[in-house]
C-alpha cells in the first residue's frame, strides 16, 4: 500500500512540474506587448529590413517586429481588418498580410499566393501600396505601378470590383496612404504630385489637387481632420494643408526631412507622422513638434507608413468571426 502511494505521489509530483514547465513556457512565449500602462501601439512600416516595427505608444521605445515568419517584403500600408486583426501590405512580394491581434505574432498570406494565377499578379494586385476599408467592410486597395484600385469583400478576400481603372492616365504611383471618408476616395500621387477624388458610388475621379499646389512634390499619405486633408509631401519636407471640398491650398501644418507616413495621435491636438528613421508628434495648429522615436531605433530604415494601434479598442466579445 505504501509503494503504490509512492508511486502516486511521484506521478503527481511529475505532472505538477510538467504542467508547471508548460505554464512558464507559454509565459515565456507571449510576445511582448509594450508597457501595460500604456494603451497604444506605433507600428511603423520599416521597408529596407522588411518588417513592421513596433514602437510603445507612450514612450517611443521599441518592442519588438512584428513579422518572425520572413513573410513581408517591402511593407507599405498598415490597417485593420473587420475583426481587429492587423493587415499589412506587402509591395515587393505582392501580398495582403494578416496578424492576429491578440498576439500580433502570427501571420498569414490572406491575397497574393493563388498557385493558378501568375506570381505578379495572382489573386491581389500587382506593387500593392495602401488599403482602406468602408462602413460595410469592403476594402479597397491601390496599386502603385497600375495606378489602379480595386474592390475586395473581406469575408471572402476576394476582389469583386475595380473601383479605378489601370493606367488611367490621371494619377501616377498611388502611395500608401489613401484615406477614405463615407463617400470618397482620397489618393495621393507620388509621381504625379496631386490628389484624386473618387466618388465610392458613381466611381466618378475628379483631381482635388492640382499637380505641385502649394509645392506638394511626392504626395505619400493623407489624413482628414474635419474639412481639411493633410497631406506629408515627402520631396518639398512638408505636411501640407487643403480645403477638403475645394482642394485649395491653406498653408504648410509643419516640416521634416521626408515626411512618408501619418496618423492622428488620439489626443485631438496632435498627429505623428514618420520619416525614414524617427516618428515624430506635431500639433494641427501650432509649431509644437517633437520626436517620439529616436532615429534607427529598432533597427528602422526606410519607413514608408505609421498605423497607431488601441490595445483594448476591441474585446473578445465584440470580435467578428472570419
């Protein structure tokens, strides 16, 4: 009777340090997250190294990148799914990326590897750039070297429509920041130094911006605050202003060395935008500015695109299922 409770209490001694050892692995495996007193994350497009970096919202300091598994490839556009998920546009390689968002670890190729079709085109669209997605869940994506866009239904990832037609002769390279409100399509022309206005209904394309108004030179990201569209020029070291029905120019916001990507910082004061090497904090309407990540932090190079990221702006309950 002894030598079986001896036995007992050494299979129970065993499993409690098995599951024990599992309990701290998986500990030890939960990817870092930032600070817990900090809400927010700055994920930031890093193109020449071929990731997304991932910055503390508060502090600047850099946590971790978010792709382990070697699949981006030129990143651009940064946004998030209808479940919360984050989707990441991968130019070079053509893909839609998808990470979880509990984690943001875990990634997978949503578009842009269907074996049937060529691996230029495929089932997304060739040199992808920037992605927004409407009311009703449809995304819409441009391509940079088609000057196209096109319609995907996110249930089904699939492209059910072409909202801009290729080589339409009226914008040239599409960047990654086009924006969208509840009726248009806003985007900005990196070659072609304007922006267009695509109505989502009628897919009626008006330019809003004529070509070097205001000296908009390599037009990459657009923001609406109000009825006004901000716009980082990144050859003329700008953030430039435009009255969003007419297209006037209004006045320069503020300046940086090649300012790429934007995005307001939730204080209703103040918006970051990003450079090749440093994010910075600036106000809609003073000359306050400072920088929130330090150059090269985290190894970032050439950022293209800067997405802030609520923690806790989706519950597990409010979650839609793919």
């Amino acid at each position: 009777m002894l030598k079986k409770t001896g036995i007992k209490i050494k299979l129970l001694t065993l499993l409690f340090v098995v599951t024990h050892s599992f309990n701290l692995s998986a500990e030890v495996m939960v990817p870092s997250l930032g600070s817990n007193d900090c809400e927010s994350l700055l994920l930031v497009s890093s193109w020449r190294t071929n990731n997304v970096k991932i910055f503390d919202g508060c502090s600047g300091e850099y946590v971790r990148d978010l792709d382990s598994q070697n699949l981006i490839e030129g990143p651009l556009g940064i946004l998030e799914a209808p479940n919360g998920d984050i989707l990441v546009i991968s130019e070079t390689n053509g893909r839609l990326l998808r990470f979880d968002r509990e984690t943001l670890s875990q990634g997978s190729v949503v578009m842009g590897d269907d074996p049937a079709t060529p691996a230029v085109e495929n089932n997304f669209i060739s040199a992808p750039s920037g992605a927004v997605i409407d009311e009703d869940g449809f995304m819409y994506a441009s391509s940079f070297a088609l000057n196209s866009v096109v319609k995907i239904d996110t249930q089904s990832w699939q492209i059910v429509d072409e909202t801009l037609a290729t080589n339409n002769g009226l914008i040239n390279g599409i960047d990654a920041g086009i924006a969208i409100d509840d009726d248009y399509l806003y985007l900005p022309g990196y070659y072609s130094d304007n922006i267009l206005k695509v109505d989502l209904e009628t897919k009626a394309v008006s330019e809003l911006v004529a070509p070097g108004a205001g000296g908009l030179n390599a037009a990459r990201t657009i923001l609406i605050r109000d009825e006004k569209l901000l716009v980082t020029s990144e050859r003329s070291h700008s953030v430039l202003q435009f009255d969003r029905e007419s297209g006037l120019f209004e006045k320069i916001v503020t300046q940086v060395v090649r300012p790429t990507g934007m995005v307001d910082d939730g204080s209703g004061e103040n918006f970051l935008l990003n450079n090749s090497g440093s994010v910075f904090r600036a106000s809609y309407s003073t000359d306050f500015i400072e920088r929130v990540v330090e150059r090269g932090a985290g190894g970032l190079h050439t950022g293209t695109f800067i997405y802030r990221l609520q923690k806790s702006e989706l519950d597990d309950d409010d979650r839609e299922q793919d």
